[in-house]
C-alpha cells in the first residue's frame, strides 16, 4: 500500500521485548530513491546522541492500526548497535559497520537493478544467512548517497518553464520502501493544488540551492489528474498518472522480478537478534 511519509513520523518502535522509541525522520538514497532507515529518538536512554538508526530489513511486521513497527530485534541487540552522529553525514563506513553488526549484506554491492540487492523488498537481504558475502566483495567505495526526508521536504521545484512549486511530503511503498512520488504543493501559482510525480522523473537534485530540477511545464503540472490528499493513492490512480505523463509504469517491471522470485524462492525466518 503506498501511504505518506508524514502520516509515519512518530510511529513507535518495538523490539521483541519492549519499546526502542518513535521514528522522527527517514534516511533516504536518492538513487534508487528507496528509505533505508528509520531515525529512531529513543529518549536519551541508551545512546548518548539519544538515537539509532533502524533498517526496514529487521521489519518483523507493521501495525498501522496502533502506528507501531515491529522489529525481528531485541532491545539489547539495537542498544548496542554502532553509535551514530547524526549531525554528521551517514558514511558507507558506517553502513558496512551496521551491516555486519547485524549480520546481513550490503543492499548496495549487487548492481543497480534491485533496490535491496537480491530483490524489492528489504526481507530479500534479511533471507541471505548471516556470513553469507554475496555483494561484500563488489562493495563500492564512496558516498552512500542518503538524505534526510525532513530536510528535502520543503525543497523547491523548478520545471521547464519556472518554479512549479515545493516538496510537501512522499508517498512510499509500505512493502518494499520505495518512494513512489513527490508531492508536490503548487500554492505559490496554482490555488494550492497539490500533485504527485515520480521521483524517476527528475533531472538533477541541486543539494546547494535546495531545488530540484524536473522536465515538466507548468501547463503539465496544471493539468495533472487530480490527486486527493485525503484518499489513498490506488492503482486506477496511478495508471491515469502515467499515462498522462506517457511514462513507462514501474509495476508491470515489478511484477515480473516477484514472479522471477517466486519461482526460486525458500521460505525463511530470519532469526530473533
């Protein structure tokens, strides 16, 4: 189900055995455009910077009826996951470090088709048993590429022919963690009108001029079908979208890599940390 990522900060997280604290920011790539982690205030008790980062790979489930995650972890086990200073940019240091701390392997050393290395969804790497060094040996050396949600929501978009707008929120994949589109809110010109489009679709992230460059008209964005914030983004919706915009959609792609999966796949339980 595709779901706002606004309507997720402050989400609780639970480990097996209790508590760990609430989500107040996503950490996303801005490649494959997926969330990589959840920044977790855990009150001060067990960090001294009073945070972790949690990866969607050690989901256990998700309860949206009380907004809480549940974690395949133990407290002890995150407590004494590698500190992290989130004042400074996440290193792939860092994320080789975290990684092996857990025991799974790097989501980026498997080429650039799949989001989380062996498949969509980040349960594919948490199936690969600890020990395992697929994707270790081509880890890439340089910058992990993460941004910070909160911080590039409210960046502005420049289309073709001037400012479209700003970035109000995303829509994410509550299953494979992939940010479906950008809202964005058009009030500086157009009546408050908000739209979605893919993140796919931009041309370039200007991280110095907080802007984004994407190759749509304002006439375009104008006339974009209508997306209501209060329902939820549903296929009918999003196939109208696409072929508005003449884009190629990214599900029947999908589609076809489960069926890919489905037919090689073994059923496992990734073991409680």
């Amino acid at each position: 189900m595709l779901r706002s990522l606004k309507d997720l900060e402050s989400y609780k997280v639970h480990a097996t055995d209790g508590d760990i604290g609430k989500v107040t920011d996503f950490l996303f790539d801005d490649q494959h455009w997926t969330i990589r982690y959840l920044d977790t205030d855990t009150g001060g008790f067990w960090k001294s910077s009073g945070r972790v980062l949690i990866s969607p790979i050690s989901f256990q489930q998700a309860d949206w009826a009380t907004r809480k995650f549940h974690l395949s972890l133990t407290q002890e086990k995150v407590k004494n996951s590698p500190s992290i200073d989130m004042d400074k940019p996440v290193s792939r240091q860092y994320e080789r470090d975290y990684s092996q701390y857990y025991g799974w392997p790097y989501y980026w050393g498997f080429g650039e088709t799949m989001a989380w290395g062996v498949g969509i969804y980040p349960g594919s790497l948490a199936e690969i048993p600890a020990g395992d060094e697929r994707g270790r040996s081509r880890a890439e050396i340089g910058d992990p590429h993460l941004r910070s949600a909160r911080e590039v929501a409210g960046y502005h978009v420049h289309g073709s022919n001037g400012s479209i707008g700003h970035i109000a929120d995303f829509i994410v994949d509550d299953e494979t963690w992939a940010i479906r589109y950008l809202v964005i809110d058009t009030s500086n010109w157009w009546f408050g009108k908000k739209v979605l489009v893919s993140p796919h679709w931009t041309q370039k992230i200007s991280w110095a001029e907080n802007m984004i460059y994407i190759n749509l008209t304002k006439e375009a964005i104008k006339n974009s079908p209508e997306w209501n914030p209060e329902a939820l983004v549903n296929r009918e919706y999003e196939t109208r979208l696409y072929d508005y915009y003449g884009r190629p959609a990214y599900w029947p792609r999908e589609d076809e890599t489960l069926k890919e999966r489905e037919k090689e796949r073994i059923t496992y339980h990734p073991p409680v940390m």
